[in-house]
C-alpha cells in the first residue's frame, strides 16, 4: 500500500502526490501527519527547510478543511513573498484532483485589488506575508472568523524580520479554538514565546537534536588572506564545473560588486538584494532557477525563503553576522534528501566564528585548501572531455557538414583530433592558471585544531630544487623516462640532477637544482616540439589573479571583452552568448541603477537587527 494511504491521505491527493514524486513520506511528514490529521492539537514542529514540511502540514490541511464552503477555514503565514509563493503553487498541486479547492497567495509588492479580487470569489485557504496580510483585514476585506486552523511558517525567521506585532494583530482576528500549527527551523527564546502564547499544550516534534543542521550538508571552510578572497573565492567555483550556488555576501554593495566582477570574468551570475523592484527580483529568481545563471550572489534578507532545488554549494563569502543566519544560508542547499556543500571563505581572525557556528550546529567543519591552479586545470579539463563526451549531437543538422569536416582533419589520428579537441579550450585554463599562486593563508599553528598540517609543511618547505613547468605532457607521448631524457638532451644536464618528475596531460613538472634552472631555461630557449614551442617556466612565479581578472599579467583577455574567457570552458552551455552577456550586464547595471526601492522586509530586518545573536 502507499505509504501516503497508510499515513491516511486519501487516494485523489496520493495520486497528484505521486506524479509530483513523492513516494515515501520525509521524517517530519511521516511524524506530523497523523497527529495533524485529527485536527485537535496545537503543534509545534522544529524542522529546517526542505525537510518536505509543506506536505507536512498541506496535506493534512486538504484533509481537514470543507471545500464545500467557500469562505477562509485556513491562514498560513509565511515570511517571504518567495516562501508565499511556493506553498501556495505547492498546496494547489497536492489538490490538483480535488474540484473545489481555492487557495490565494497575499503578498506584498504585487497588485492588491487582484488578490482582493480572489478573496471575494470565495477561497478556504490563506497563504500570506503578515504585512500585506494586515493590510487587508484594516481594509475589512476578508473575514477570518471561521478558520480553524493558522500554520506559522518559517516562524523564526517572522521574528526576525520583526513581524510580531502584525502577527499578533492578525491571529486576534481568528477565533479562541483555532488550532495553531508553528513551524520553525531554530527555537530561539522569542519563537518559545510566541508558542506559550498562542497554543495550548502543543504536541511538540523535532527532527534531529535542536539547532543541527540538515545532515546532508558538508561544511567546509578555507582560510584566506583578505586580499585573495575573491580569487580565491573564483578558484573554488573554477574547481566546481558544475556548481550551481548561492553566493551569501553581508551587504547589498558587496553582492552588486562580486556579481558585476563575475559578469566582467564571463560567469553567469547575478545579484539579488532588497534594493531591487520586485519585478527584477522576479527576473533574476526566474534566470536562476531556470538555470540560466550559475551563481546568484544574495543578501540574507532577500535570500530569505528561496526554494530551489538542486543548489549544490551555499558559498559564504562573508560570513553572517548572527549565527542562525548561517543555518538559513546552508538550508538553501541539499533539499529534498539531497547533498550539499556550505563554504565559508573565512581570514585567519575568523576562525572563531567558524567554531562557534561549530558548537552551534554540533558539527565538525572540514577545513579544505584552495585548489592550486594545476588542480583546477585538471578538473576542467576531464569536465570538458566528459561534456564532450556526453553532448547530444544533432544527426540531422550536423549530418550536411560531416563530409566537409572529416575534409579537414583528413590524415589526422584519432588521438591527434581529440588532444585539439581539448586544447582548444584547455590552453586558456592552462595559461590563466599555469603560475596561480598559492592562496591558502598560512594559520597560526596555535589556532589549528586540525591535524593536517600538511600545507603548513609545504609553505614552511626551504627547498634547494626549483620546480619547472613545461607545456608538454602525456598527450604528446611523454612518460616520466620520455621526459626525463628529453629535458637532459635539450638543456644538457645530467638525468641524476633533475628531482621529482609529474607528467599530467598536456603539461608537466620537474625539478631541478636551484643553481640548474638558468641552464634549462636557456637551453630551451627556441626549443619546439613538433612544430609547437616549447615553454618553460618557473612554477609559482606571481601571477595575480587579480579582481576581474583583467590585470592578470597571463591572462588575455579573448578579443570582444569581458564575458567571454569562459566560452566553451568555464561558461554554462545554451543561449545565444551576445544577448546572454548583454542581459547579464544589463541586469547588474539597472540592479545598480534601482536604488530608491524599499524592501519593506528588509527594512525592518535591519531595524531589529542588534537584538540578534551576534558572533
Ligand atoms: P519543503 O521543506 O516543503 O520546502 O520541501 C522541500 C522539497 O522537497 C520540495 O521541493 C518538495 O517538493 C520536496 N518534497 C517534499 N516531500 C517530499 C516527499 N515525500 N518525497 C519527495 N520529495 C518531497
């Protein structure tokens, strides 16, 4: 039998469940749901986001409310219009078989006489934000005297955006006997509170111990000197091909900032805070969850209630400054029993909020080292061979230019027709990143709780070898012996002084005596290798993988400006890359442009802020 049956949900919502794919009930809805269903508790629940507690308390509202009726048995409130939003598509899509069902989002910076509109025609359910929500009892457009049943969602995050006061103002509105459903992510004093006040002895549930994050999610933190961090912070995305991320900065500025220096870079990315209208918001969440951006560079406040599925990284380029807001941040990925990773770009001072958020969420955070340049190119590289190898190609249209290409690579091997194939974007990896400095901050051994150590060895390392890289590697023929003999013939040293050889693909490493290198090089010098000069270089030497890129002395810049280094390598496929790139600026330069818009939420967020816990 379905689980959702047994749990006592009947057959037309399992069905619109299934196709939705829910099989088997979530923790908190397998818990929830019976207690929910007999309609006569209170009910707290302490669940993070994307636990599936919108089921949790929709489909026992579906179960509950008569449908015959058309005047409101329900209010749920939220914090976020987003939040909004996505219950109320939710809650319609779990009644998609139930005739009857009228459920009205009521939200704020939409049109109001709509949503009044709605509500005259007659509906059971109310989803809203507590603002607008008040607004429209103060204009004695809705009668709230038979609902029965109120859900606060989010409620902590209510609280902090200041919304006590109008809650209390709307639930005085809803009769004595209602039963009141209180969801929430953390259980600071300020929710405990308003719990006492509001319900009578509620049936209590918590998922997982109070305060720990969502067990799926990987914390991982890198130390890095202030100066790095946005290097640093591009290098982590570079070694992620596939990222598809949150990027958390503290204020509306730093997030217009990373966004218009990704853009000029040529990543898909955007900024979202309250500055924006919310029609641009709409536009931007629409790119993001459409795929059409990669990285949405966000404030707390206008982050708040996004659900997106599929974020594989939460990046926390600043770090919060109250410590629930961490917890909100990394919820916004591994939801829906999916992994996720949550990054803290931290400097060494930082270290101890790191352990305190630690303490907090009862979790251990892996402190991970930057990627060197070499480690990225190599992930890039098989991230292309593996897009290459799994691109759906269109027989038909590709079919008419088949016998003019095969033309072109005719006397051509296989192999030397796929090492061109990679080169072509591979060599603008290897030349952004080829003397990428080492950007892992040295820690002051005594605040090291870890025991890897092991970068601290290298950077402590006084070495009498120089390593040398050579742009030839194992996709030209060379084993470690090939090179080997190669370097002694073409530089003239002797094979017992050349250190440590690492053949990667198509570049490698050796060391040689410090005293050697002035050697090597000059033997080098006018060197090629089958038609294709040779290239040798000190391995580490400065480059600078400047803000924007463009100051780097390694990287050019293809011809055509900003937002095309990426093409074919770094960039998301799809879309025509001139209008992509113009929208992308566009978008960023109205984002900076719209700065008289005031995000009422955030308002008031910033307005309570200092009574938060602070680091
Ligand atoms: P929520 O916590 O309600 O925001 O849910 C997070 C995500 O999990 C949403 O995308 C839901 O569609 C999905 N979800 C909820 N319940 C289930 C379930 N039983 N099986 C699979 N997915 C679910």
């Amino acid at each position: 039998m379905n689980p959702f049956i047994q749990l006592g949900i009947r057959h037309d919502i399992v069905n619109a469940i299934s196709e939705l794919g829910f099989e088997n009930p979530t923790p908190i809805q397998e818990q929830s749901i019976p207690v929910l269903l007999t309609g006569s508790n209170d009910f707290v629940g302490l669940a993070q986001t994307g636990t599936g507690k919108t089921a949790a308390f929709g489909l026992p509202l579906l179960e509950l409310l008569d449908f015959e009726e058309k005047h409101p048995q329900a209010l749920i409130l939220c914090p976020t219009r987003e939040l909004c939003l996505q219950i109320t598509s939710d809650i319609k899509k779990y009644a998609k078989n139930m005739p009857n069902v009228h459920v009205v989002a009521v939200y704020g910076g939409a049109s109001i006489s709509d949503q009044l509109r709605e509500i005259r025609r007659g509906v059971q359910i109310v989803v809203a934000t507590p603002g607008r929500m008040l607004d429209i009892i103060n204009r004695k457009a809705i009668d709230f005297t038979q609902v029965g049943f109120v859900v606060l969602d989010e409620a902590d995050e209510m609280l902090n955006m200041g919304f006590q006061e109008d809650i209390d103002s709307i639930l005085s509105t809803t009769p004595e006997d209602k039963k009141t459903w209180l969801f929430s992510a953390t259980m600071p004093s300020e929710v405990r509170r308003i719990a006492k006040k509001y319900m009578t002895d509620p049936y209590e549930l918590t998922m997982g111990t109070k305060n720990t994050g969502n067990e799926n999610i990987e914390h991982e933190y890198y130390i890095i000197r202030a100066r790095d961090k946005y290097a640093a912070f591009k290098r982590i995305v570079d070694f992620n091909p596939e990222i598809f991320g949150i990027v958390f900065c503290r204020t509306k500025i730093e997030t217009q900032d990373i966004a218009e220096a990704l853009i000029k870079d040529g990543y898909n990315a955007d900024s979202l805070h309250g500055d924006l209208s919310q029609q641009q918001r709409d536009k931007v969440m629409k790119r993001y969850r459409e795929r059409s951006l990669q990285l949405l560079i966000a404030t707390d406040v206008a982050a708040r209630g996004i659900d997106v599925n599929d974020v594989t990284h939460v990046i926390n380029y600043s770090l919060p400054d109250e410590i629930e807001n961490y917890t909100h941040r990394s919820g916004r990925t591994a939801r829906a029993g999916k992994t996720g990773i949550s990054i803290s770009i931290i400097n060494g001072k930082e270290l101890g909020k790191i352990r305190q958020i630690e303490k907090t969420l009862g979790k251990r955070f892996v402190k991970a080292e930057i990627p060197t340049g070499f480690d990225v190119v190599e992930k890039q590289l098989f991230a292309l061979v593996h897009k290459v190898h799994n691109v759906e190609v269109n027989e038909q249209q590709i079919e008419q230019y088949i016998p003019r290409i095969m033309d072109e690579f005719n006397g051509m091997t296989k192999e030397d027709i796929i090492k061109r194939f990679a080169s072509l974007e591979f060599n603008r990896f290897l030349d952004y990143y080829k003397n990428a400095p080492d950007l892992n901050a040295p820690v002051d051994e005594s605040r090291r709780s870890d025991s890897t150590g092991e970068r601290f060895a290298r950077t402590g390392m006084k070495s009498e070898f120089t390593r040398l890289f050579i742009n030839l590697g194992s996709v030209d023929g060379f084993s470690r012996g090939d090179l080997l003999g190669y370097i002694c013939n073409t530089s003239k040293i002797s094979g017992r002084t050349v250190g440590k050889i690492d053949v990667k693909g198509v570049y490698s490493f050796f060391e040689v005596p410090n005293d050697e290198v002035e050697k090597v090089q000059s033997g080098f010098k006018g060197a090629d290798f089958q038609g294709r000069e040779v290239r040798i270089e000190i391995s580490g030497e400065g480059t600078s993988e400047s803000r924007g890129g463009s100051s780097s002395s390694n990287y050019r810049r293809p011809e055509g400006g900003g937002g095309e280094r990426r093409e074919g390598g770094f960039r998301r496929e799809g879309g025509n890359r001139e209008g992509g790139a113009r929208e992308r600026t566009g978008t960023a330069g109205s984002a900076g442009a719209n700065t008289g818009f005031r995000d009422f939420s955030g308002k008031r967020r910033e307005d309570r802020g200092e009574r938060r816990r602070r680091f």
